[in-house]
C-alpha cells in the first residue's frame, strides 16, 4: 500500500501526535509491506486557495506556482491519505488547512447530487484512496473537542473515512508517562494491523484508544500544577 502523511504539526517529528501516527504506520508495516511517505507541511511552500475557481474550468491546473502540484500529484499516486495534526481551536493547524484547501483542482465546478447532498464532479481518478485522520489535543477528554474536526473530514472525505481522536496527547513526548503511553501505543499498533488487513477498525479498539490514559481531573491537575 502506498501511504502518504501529511503531518500538519509545526513541530514536525517532535508532534505529540506523531508518536501515535508512528504507532500505527508501524502497526500497518508489521501486517504487511507497505510505502510510506510523511511530508512535513509547514516545511513546504503552500500558498493560500484565492477562490478564482479556474482550476475548477481549466483541466485541474493552479495558476499558482507552488510545491502544491507536487503534492497533488503524490496524493493521486496513493492509496491512503493520512492526515496527522494536533487540534487547533477546533480544526487543523492553518498550513495543513492551506493544502486541504488547494485541493480544488482535483475536482471541477460541475455538481451531481450523492444522497441528500451535491458535491462536485471529480477531475481526476483517486477512487482507490481511502482516508485516516489522526488528530490529538491537550484536553483530558475528546467531548466537545475533536467534533468539528471529525465532522470536517468526514464531509471532505465521505467514503473510506476513519478518524482517531486522542486526548491527552502532550503525555506522549513525556518520558515520564511511558508507563500509561506505551500500552496505548501498543494498541495504536494493533489499530494499525487491523487497518492495514480490512481496512477497518475494530470498533472495541478504537473506543480504547480514544480514551483518556489517565483520569481526567488527575491529568488537568498535573497540567495545571505546571502553569
């Protein structure tokens, strides 16, 4: 399988997220080979969507000239898009969200009606890409925080779809923590060879991952002691 990540962390490898991200593409490798790509986002020129639309009319071509064709082109040689980036007031960090944006050429200004909702006629072929989202806040639970990220990704990607939301994320670049984050990680893994197999989740799994490690008043406290 051919895997590209787009780490949308300014803090590239050193991101709280990675070390799940990492998890789980080690969980996939172990259940069979697969071709990995991580691009670091904030490492890359990305210039911002101007709504001119003319990609939409024109083929699929940006009038901007930047690394987005690129990344385009890698999106379109994949077979899994992963998008791994801590939650930003809700949502992704704005250079991930630059890239996101950009990817308007891929579809053209035509509409069809999927369902109860219209959504644009594609421009190019990336029927055999599915999609992972794996998002982690500094929040002790995931309530009321990873909703409008989730519920984004799912209207930007509404088949083949997975998202994994972890609280307390900063506890994995804490040494200190490993005796309650390396379990987790350990089920990331497991997270990764059932993707990787079925391209599914077990449902069990993923409620277990998407816990909080810690209790969450002990977790707001230590954090709070550090203020």
């Amino acid at each position: 399988m051919r895997i590209l990540v787009l780490n949308g962390s300014p803090k590239r490898d050193k991101s709280d997220v990675m070390h799940v991200t990492s998890a789980f593409l080690e969980g996939m490798k172990e259940a069979g080979t697969q071709e990995i790509e991580i691009i670091n986002v904030i490492d890359r020129h990305i210039e911002y969507c101007t709504g001119c639309f003319s990609c939409m009319h024109n083929g699929g071509t940006c009038f901007i000239e930047d690394d987005m064709k690129e990344v385009l082109e890698k999106i379109l040689e994949s077979d899994l898009l992963l998008l791994s980036f801590p939650l930003y007031c809700y949502g992704m960090p704005a250079p991930l969200k630059a890239v996101i944006d950009r990817v308007l050429p891929l579809s053209s200004m035509a509409m069809t009606k999927v369902g109860d909702r219209y959504d644009h006629v594609a421009q190019a072929d990336f029927s055999r890409l599915s999609y992972l989202m794996i998002s982690g806040c500094g929040f002790p639970n995931s309530r009321h925080n990873f909703e409008p990220a989730v519920e984004q990704f799912k209207l930007m990607f509404p088949v083949e779809h997975t998202c994994i939301t972890v609280p307390e994320s900063p506890m994995f670049s804490a040494p200190e923590a490993a005796p309650v984050t390396e379990p987790r990680l350990q089920l990331v893994k497991e997270a990764g060879r059932q993707y990787a197999a079925a391209r599914t989740i077990d449902e069990a799994l993923m409620e277990a991952i998407c816990s909080p490690m810690i209790p969450e008043e002990v977790y707001a406290s230590i954090v709070n002691s550090g203020v």
